[in-house]
C-alpha cells in the first residue's frame, strides 16, 4: 500500500493537482475492477484490452497503472494460464506500459512514468521468474511478448534483471532454447542474450554451456554469412561478448568448433564487388572477433601469452591470411573502414610470431605473370593511398613485422639498392617491377621532383621500423646514396644526409601552399633519425661531418614558431650527438656539441625543451596499445563511414597533436625518448665535469730564472703547482654544481645573472652550516648519554641511601628496646637485693620467660636453616633440568635412567628408619 500510494503521489506532482490525472486513475481503476472482479470472461477480455489501449497512449494512465495495476495482471499470468487471450492481453499491456511514449512537448525533468513501472516490476524476482516461465507456452505472442517485456527490463534495470535470471533455475536454458524457436522470436531472444551478455561473466559461461557457439555460427550461416542482415551483426556481437577477455571461452571455441566457421565469414565470395553498409558492418565485426582472439585473454591471465601464440597459429593455419590479404590488400573496392581493419589484424597475427612473420614474408599476391610480394604490396598502399586511417593501419603492419626480427629486418635492408635517376623519378605508378628496397628509396626520393613529402614522410616512417634496435641495418643503410635531382647539382648524396634537409625543406614549405600533412612530417623525420642515432657512433660522426646539420638543430632547437614536440625531438636528436659521440676530431667532439648547446641555447633552455615536450599530450597520454571499443549497434554505423572521419581529422592542421602522430608516437617510442633524455643530462653533467683534453700547456712562470738555485726553483714549483690545482678544482667543483644545478631544475626557466654567479658561495655556505648543524647534533647527543649516566648513578646512590636509612632506623628500634630490657633487669636485681630470696612464683615466671626466649631463638635458627636448604634444593633442581634437556638432547631416555635413583633413595631412607629404631 505504501508504494502505491507513492505512485499515485508522484501522479499528482506530475500532473499539478490530485485532480488532474483523476479521470485517467478512475478510469485504469475501473478497467482494473472489471479484470479482477468481473463475472463474464468477455467483459474480462474486452476490458483487459482497454486497459492496453489507454497505458499505450497516455503517460498518466501509465503512472496510474503502476500504483495499481501489476497485482492484477501478474495474478492473471500466474493463475489464468489456460485463458491465452487474457494472458496476451495482460502481456501486451505490460509491454505498453514499459514503453517510453515520445511527445512532441516536454522538458528534460519530466517523470518518466516507463523507467518508473520498469523499476516498480524488477524489484520482485518472483516476477522476473514468472515472466521466464512463460517462455515455454506454446502461443507464438505469449513468448514474443515475454521477450520484450525481459528486453525493456534489461535497458532499464540491467542489474536486477541478471539477478534475477541467475537465481532462477533454468532461466538462462529458456532463453537459449529461443535461439532455435522461430525467425521473429529468435531474433528478439538474439538481441536479448547479447544485452545480458556485455559484463556479466557468470552469464557468459552459463550461454557458453549451452551451446551458444554451435547456435550461433549455425544462424550465421543461415543468414548468408557476411552477405547476411543485421542478425548476422547481433549474432557476431554475441560471439565478441563471450571472447573478449575470457581465455577459457577462447580455448574451449578452438577444441570444440575451431576457428573455420569464423574465417569463412571472412572469405569473399559471389558479387566480391559489391560491399552494402550491412555487409560492412558484418566484415568489421567479425574482424573484432579475430582481433579479440589474437589478443588471447584479459591483461590479468597467466595463461594469455600462451593462448594469444596458439590462437595465431591456429588462425594462420586455415589461411585466415590469405583472406585478410585478398580483403585489405587486393580488394582496393573493398570500403577503406573494411581494408584497415583487416590490415590491423594482419599485423597481430604476425606479432611475436615467428612463423607467421616468415609466412607473411613468403605470401605472393595476384596471378602469373603479374606477382607482387605481399609486402610490396602494403608499402605501396603506403606510399599512395590517400587515406590517412589506411597508411596508419599499414605502417602498423611493418611496426610489428620489423619488431624483434632481426632477420626480417636485414631482409629488408638487403633490397635498399639505389637506381638509376631515371627510375628513381619515374612515376609511382610504374612501380610495379620495383624491388622493397627501390620502391621504398623512390619513396623517400620523390619529394625532390614534386616538392611533395608526405609520400617521403611515409616511406621515412617504414625505415624507422627497419632500422629499430639493429646496429647492423643502421650501419648497411648508413652507405646508401642517392643520385642529386639532376647532374649538374652535384655529387650524389648520402640518405642520411638527404633526410635532414628534406627535415629542413618541410619547416619552410609547411605553410606555403596550404597541402595538408606537413603538421607531422618533421616530427616523423625526426623520430627517423632519433632511431638512426641511438647507440651508432658512425651515424652520430656521419650526421656531424656537415657542418651546417649542427648549425641548423640548434636553430631548429630553439625555434619558437616550432611546437613543443618538434622541439624536444631536436633537442633530443641534439643529445644523441653527444651520448653517441665517439669523434675526438676538433669541432665534431663531445665538448664541441657541449660548448655549441651552452652558447646558442643554454643549458637551462635546453633542459626546457625536455620538459616541454614531456607535457605535451602526445608523450604524457602515450598508450601501450589501442584500446578497442566493442562494436555495438550504435558504433557500427560510425565505423562503417570511417571516410568521413578520416577527412575531419585531416582539416585540423594547426594542431600539433595530429591524429597520425598518436599513432605513430607509441609507447615504446615515447619510453626511447624518456630513456635518451637521462642520459643525455648525465652525459652532459659529466663533460661540464671533466676537463676537455690530458695535455697541460706548459707556462712561462715554471721555466728556471737566471741566477736561481735549484732549491728555490724547486719551491716556487712547488708553489705554482699547489696554487694551479686549487685554482682547478674549484673551476671544476664550480662547473659541476653549475652543470648538476641546471640539470635538476630542467624547466625551472631562465636564470638571473646574480643567481647564477652566486650559486657556489651560496653552496659553500650551505656545506658549512651543514657540517657545524652536524658537529652540533653530536655534541647534543653525547650532552645526553652523559645526562642519562648522571641519572641513573643518582637514582642508584637515592635507592642506596634509603636501605641504609631503613637499616639505621631498624638498629635504632633495636637498641631502644635493649635500653628498655637493661633498665627492667636493674629494677629486678635491685628488688631481688633488696626483698631478699624471690618467692618461687616470681622464679617460676623468670623460668618460662628465659624458655619461652630460648625456644623463640631455636625457631629463628631452625627457620634460617630451613630457608638455606630451600635455596640449596632450588639450585639441585635447575641442574636437573638442564642437565636432562641436555641429555634428552643427546638421545638418552631421561626417565629412563632416574627410576632406580627414587628407589634407592627411599630405600636408604628406610634402613636409616630402622637404625633408628
């Protein structure tokens, strides 16, 4: 009762007044009177079927419903089985009321009397099981009502309705069982079932038990596979939900079914040109499913590095490769939201696996005469697509080709063969015959003829992953030159050499003719030649051996027109000159580069740089790996227009944070960087803390005066010397705490004069305080170890002076009572010789006095005596004790040998009793 006068109090603040829902609460009042009281069954069904009507329309009467109406329509479900009209209608008006009713009119506050009735009908799990009961009536709309009254419980209250469904026996079995009833009914049972299943785990593994899997490839294949409608979609959500991050379920799909059903979805086959939204959408979802499997597990699995390499070798062994090639690679009619996907999963199935990386290496495409390697094939989607999503998707490819496989990496570098210029500049589209490595070189050397270097921006982003952690590649690709543009510019040009001019070339056209792209083209570069220098000193002295290179980084360094990241990226390409740097030529050297960064830039501004890029939101928000959203309803329709969203990225070219560079920009590269830049502070502190050569300049003052004896030559050397090396350990102590000061503060930003030259007296001071705080510390500790001896030596003298007090007083008592004793024998002897003989009373008295005396005197000494034989019997037993646990320890059985030691003691005892006697 007090629910449903909540409800009907919530009807008239909706409404304004208790009387202006009034007539739709009669009315529900009345309909519901005639169902539960009604004589005649007609009257029952007509006003059960006027009740539907009226909670369809009106959001009043749906309010009034719910304060009084579920009592008597769940009384009709569970008691008028029979009746199957009445339970439709009962049915069809539940669904009226849980469904939301659009108005054209209404502010955002509004009651909504659906999510109201949805939350008053799951707070019952008894109703829940009722509802799922009901799904094994034979009447076609009984169930497909149930199914849409689960449904409206499921968006509303998700939590209770999945309680509930778990604690009722068999609830899960009913709605698997709907997946095998008719199309209508299977599809809403389908859609149900993939709601329920999105985080709840235990319902995961009761639809798995149920055969979910073999039901759900068998609808697939129904419906036509990839070609089929959106059942397809709702059945492959399903899959995704029960694989995503349960490695059992992942096991358990591979031993029972294996991985066929799935890669035949993908196989294109009939009208392979024609690709509709719905079939899009099909393709990318199951392209989740095998993206799901190559990832093995959630984070948190043991067993998911394991289950990720099994899963891949069972993937590639149907030759789910060759599908996704024909798709990603040869289908170019293929929707580009399609082509990525399916190259992304190309490049996880290689990932960390050897075999497939040698089988991706191995794959030919197209037919005789006109093969292409399947590599070729993606560097020249690279080179030429003009879709930034699809470049993205295929350098991701050679990202995780080229990550630890040294093999495949100098493969790759073997094929880098300069051409002649005229091939060199031939047009991309006769590229067809080229070798990797031509195609690859025509990449980087095209921007000379159209002044276009996206296409070398691109290509620079491949040879970065050739060239990753693998000296020997770095050193082979070191050698390569390319032809000048024409022959009368010149000689030809190292690659090396020709990138950081192309670096430079990018800065002054990136805002000239408005093309889009060169917002990321120099960062790119500079990750290319970040890679090259890393720990290879003949990159380093190849880099330096053109003096402007230098010239041209520390102008780039401290460009303000440049962003953040191009900054730091240059700084840190600055730092790899030093670190890497293994040159002793004058002006190439270490303390060359050093000297260079403190003039042009300045140590603090340069530590700036560092500190400046680390705060930009490409390094502090780079990720491990993409986290994949699921592919839902709502999400596939987004996904299947990707152009869209490819094209809006590409518009936004003042931000510095372009959408390929956080791509590009990965979490290893981001820890590279991190890693470089400690090092480079380091290096940096140590060369300022050094000095730069071993050879002294010998000066005038050491040469011997005329007229000066040895002795005194000896001594004013001695002097020069002493004086020399003070004068050179503080220049160096002052160079240090210079060097390690500006290393510490990074970004604290540009110093004053003042502060800068009083920087070491401030620290002298520092130390001296430091050191007398520290003196004083000590003295203040021994001030009171000894104030705790003191202490404890008066504490002992007070303890001492109060036992002999207590003994003085007790020798005064004593003596006193002496006194007293001594002045009482006077009187009586002076009575005895006085009165004469004593009578024999008083004799008597003196007799049992001096016994009494006696025995007090025997009782004393026989106590004491006693006291002395406890201790001495006390001493006995603790000797027994340890000299039984040592036995004990040594083996030997104690009671054992101390039973005959009683009995001869008592047996003593005894012969002493008799003697006695």
């Amino acid at each position: 009762m007090d629910l449903a006068s909540r409800y009907k109090g919530v009807v008239g603040f909706v409404f304004g007044n208790e009387n202006s829902g009034s007539r739709e609460d009669s009315y529900v009042e009345r309909l519901l009177d005639r169902i539960s009281n009604g004589a005649l069954a007609e009257d029952r069904r007509t006003a059960i079927a006027e009740l539907q009507s009226v909670v369809a329309e009106s959001g009043a009467a749906q309010l009034a419903f719910g304060a009084m109406g579920y009592p008597v329509l769940m009384g009709v479900l569970k008691e008028e089985r029979d009746d199957v009209e009445m339970v439709r209608g009962a049915l069809e008006t539940l669904v009226g009321a849980l469904t939301p009713i659009d108005h054209a009119k209404g502010t955002t506050n509004e009651v909504q009397p659906a999510l109201m009735n949805t939350d008053l009908l799951s707070r019952e799990s008894e109703n829940i099981s009722l509802l799922l009961s009901l799904l094994s009536e034979e009447d076609f709309y009984v169930r497909y009502y149930t199914l849409q009254i689960l449904t409206a419980l499921l968006t509303n209250s998700p939590n209770r309705l999945q309680e509930a469904i778990l604690s009722t026996p068999r609830g899960i079995t009913r709605l698997m069982d709907m997946l095998m009833d008719r199309e209508v009914i299977r599809n809403e049972a389908l859609l149900l079932l993939t709601y329920l299943t999105r985080e709840a785990e235990e319902i995961q593994k009761i639809v798995v038990f149920e055969g979910a899997f073999e039901k759900i490839f068998s609808i697939i294949k129904e419906e036509g596979g990839s070609e089929g409608g959106v059942v397809v979609q709702d059945c492959l959500e399903l899959l995704n939900n029960l694989l995503r991050s349960n490695a059992s379920n992942q096991v358990l799909l591979r031993e029972t079914m294996g991985f066929d059903p799935l890669i035949s979805i993908l196989k294109l086959r009939g009208s392979t040109y024609r690709f509709t939204k719905q079939k899009t959408i099909n393709l990318l979802s199951a392209l989740e499913t095998i993206n799901l499997l190559t990832m093995g597990g959630s984070e948190v699995d043991p067993q998911k590095d394991s289950n990720k390499i099994t899963n891949k070798t069972a993937l590639v062994q149907n030759k789910l490769l060759d599908y996704l090639l024909m798709l990603g690679v040869e289908s170019q009619w293929a929707p580009i939201a399609a082509r990525c996907s399916a190259l992304r999963c190309i490049g996880d199935l290689v990932a960390g696996h050897s075999k497939n990386l040698d089988a991706l290496s191995s794959k030919v495409l197209g037919e005789e005469p006109q093969v292409e390697a399947a590599l070729n094939s993606i560097l020249r989607i690279i080179l030429r697509t003009s879709s930034m999503q699809e470049f993205i998707a295929a350098d991701h490819v050679f990202k995780n080709f080229c990550e630890k496989n040294k093999d495949g990496q100098a493969m790759l570098a073997s094929t880098l063969i300069p051409q002649p210029n005229s091939m060199t500049h031939a047009p991309l589209e006769e590229d067809v015959n080229m070798s990797f490595g031509s195609m690859l070189l025509h990449g980087l050397a095209s921007s000379e003829s159209d002044g276009d270097l996206e296409t070398c921006c691109r290509a620079a982003s491949v040879l970065t992953h050739i060239l990753k952690d693998n000296n020997q590649c770095k050193e082979r690709v070191l050698k390569i030159e390319l032809e000048a543009p024409m022959s009368s510019l010149g000689a030809p040009e190292l690659l090396l050499h020709r990138m950081v001019r192309y670096l430079a070339v990018a800065s002054s056209m990136k805002n000239k003719d408005g093309k889009p792209g060169y917002s990321y083209v120099q960062p790119i570069i500079l990750k290319l030649l970040v890679t090259w220098l890393a720990d290879c000193p003949s990159a380093v002295q190849c880099f330096l051996d053109s003096r402007p290179h230098l010239t041209y980084l520390l102008e780039l360094v401290s460009n303000t027109s440049s962003t953040a990241c191009v900054r730091g990226l240059a700084a840190v390409l600055l730092g790899g000159c030093v670190i890497y740097n293994k040159s002793s030529e004058s002006g190439k050297d270490v303390f060359a580069i050093a000297d260079a960064i403190s003039q042009k830039i300045g140590l603090t501004a340069y530590f700036l740089k560092f500190d400046e890029m680390q705060r930009s939101s490409l390094f502090s928000s780079a990720k491990p790996a993409q986290s994949h959203k699921p592919l839902t309803r709502s999400a596939a329709a987004s996904m299947a227009e990707i152009e869209d969203v490819d094209e809006s990225d590409l518009s936004d070219q003042k931000h510095e944070d372009h959408p390929i560079l956080t791509s590009i920009f990965d979490a290893e590269f981001v820890n590279l960087v991190q890693s470089l830049e400690a090092n480079i502070r380091e290096n940096i502190i140590d060369v300022y803390g050094r000095p730069k050569s071993d050879v002294a300049v010998v000066p005038a003052e050491m040469e011997q005066k005329g007229g000066e004896n040895d002795e005194d030559y000896i001594k004013r050397l001695k002097a020069f010397v002493e004086k020399q090396c003070s004068e050179i350990q503080k220049l160096l102590g002052r160079n240090a705490t210079l060097a390690e000061d500006l290393a510490r503060s990074g970004g604290s930003g540009q110093s004053q004069p003042e502060l800068r030259v009083g920087g070491g007296s401030d620290r002298v001071q520092t130390e001296t305080l430091r050191r007398d705080l520290q003196e004083t510390s000590q003295r203040l500790e021994m001030l009171k170890a000894e104030k705790a001896k003191i202490e404890s030596e008066a504490s002992m003298y007070q303890n001492l002076a109060g036992k002999l007090e207590s003994d003085l007083k007790s020798l005064s008592d004593a003596y006193n009572s002496l006194e007293q004793t001594n002045l009482q024998l006077e009187k009586e002897v002076k009575a005895m010789k006085s009165g004469g003989t004593p009578t024999p009373a008083s004799t008597s008295l003196d007799i049992e006095a001096i016994k009494a005396a006696a025995r007090e005197e025997a009782q004393k000494e026989s106590e004491a005596e006693l006291n002395d034989l406890l201790v001495c019997l006390g001493q006995e037993q603790s000797r027994v004790e340890k000299l039984s646990a040592r036995l004990t320890e040594l083996g030997e059985d104690v009671d054992k040998l101390l039973e005959g030691i009683g009995d001869d003691m008592g047996g003593n005892d005894e012969d002493e009793d008799e003697d006695d006697d």
